[in-house]
C-alpha cells in the first residue's frame, strides 16, 4: 500500500474500520475515542466499555482480553471490593457470634 503510514505501522486506508457495536466508521489506531483490541478488532471507547462490563472478550472473535488496561483495571477493582466485602462479612460473623 503506498498511502501515508500513521501510528502503530497501518496505512491511512487501512486505519479505517467500521465499529461493530455502532457500524459507524472508526479508526484502528488506539485514541481517546477509539481502542483497537488485541485481537486487531476496533470498537468506539464508548462503544466498547459497556460491553466490558459484562465480558472480558472482544465482542466480534471473543477472544479474551486479559492484557488489556481497561480489563485489567476492571478486575483490581473487582478484587478490591471483593476483598472488602469479605472483610465486612467477617466482621459482622464475629459481631453476632
């Protein structure tokens, strides 16, 4: 391909996906607006944030997405409250022991 070469090695063609949450235009390169998965499957940020907050897999291959920030952060949190929870329990048990 002989169209300038942007960011992350893609051509200015190439960068161009089509979200498959919203199916309007979005580019490959990771942006604030647009995240490109691992699997090389591009979504809209506002697009793809709903839908990991329920699966850590790109919506398109399922491929899971364990290396990515967004999950990663997801699942601190998660262990964050889920810790905290335990804690709680624990220390209602000894409360009404």
């Amino acid at each position: 391909c002989k169209r300038k070469i942007l960011q992350d090695g893609l051509c200015e063609l190439h960068a161009q996906q089509v979200c498959p949450i919203c199916m309007e235009s979005v580019t490959s390169c990771n942006t604030s607006k647009a995240k490109r998965l691992t699997c090389g499957h591009a979504f809209h940020v506002s697009c793809i944030l709903p839908w990991f907050q329920e699966s850590d897999t790109c919506p398109t291959c399922r491929k899971v997405q364990d290396t990515d920030p967004i999950i990663q952060f997801k699942k601190y949190v998660e262990e964050k409250i889920r810790n905290k929870y335990l804690e709680l329990f624990d220390d209602e048990l000894r409360r009404i022991r």
